[in-house]
C-alpha cells in the first residue's frame, strides 16, 4: 500500500519555485528578523515549505502561520533533497 502511494505522490510532485507566489516547494526559507539580522546576519526566522510550496511558519507556542510568515516573505530559500527512489 504505501509503495503504491509513494510512487503517487512522486508522479504528481512537481518541484517549480515560484518567488512572486512565494511558493517553494520542498525547502526551508528564510526570512531576516529585523535589528537582530543587521547585527548578526546569521540570525533570522525559518520556515519549512510542503510538496506544493506552502510555508509552515512555526510563529510562538501552538502557532502554525501557513503561507505567512511573522517577520515578512521569505529572502532566501534552500531546496530540500527528495528522493525519488525508495
């Protein structure tokens, strides 16, 4: 059963970034907090992208913002590795 899922999933998967929707499927993005990142420029806000590019924002305690995030859009994303073969 969920070889056959898998192999559903992947078939409909499709991996395309779309900044101006602020869709990133598969990736963590990253967003600057402000004063803290012109100090530290390491430090900044996360969030974690689903297969169809909505933004899980984990924004205080039992607080899940979806496409939102509590400190603007993402400015910078990274790609997740997902793999195609299991």
């Amino acid at each position: 059963f969920l070889s056959k899922f898998s192999k559903k999933m992947e078939t409909e998967f499709k991996r395309e970034i779309d900044v101006s929707k602020s869709r990133f499927p598969v990736c963590i993005v990253w967003s600057p907090l402000p004063i803290l990142t012109a100090l530290f420029p390491f430090i900044g806000h996360t969030g974690i992208c689903t297969t169809d590019g909505r933004i899980h924002d984990f924004a205080g305690p039992y607080t899940i913002g979806i496409d939102e995030m509590c400190f603007g859009s993402p400015t910078k994303y990274i790609p997740i590795d997902y793999p195609s073969d299991r």
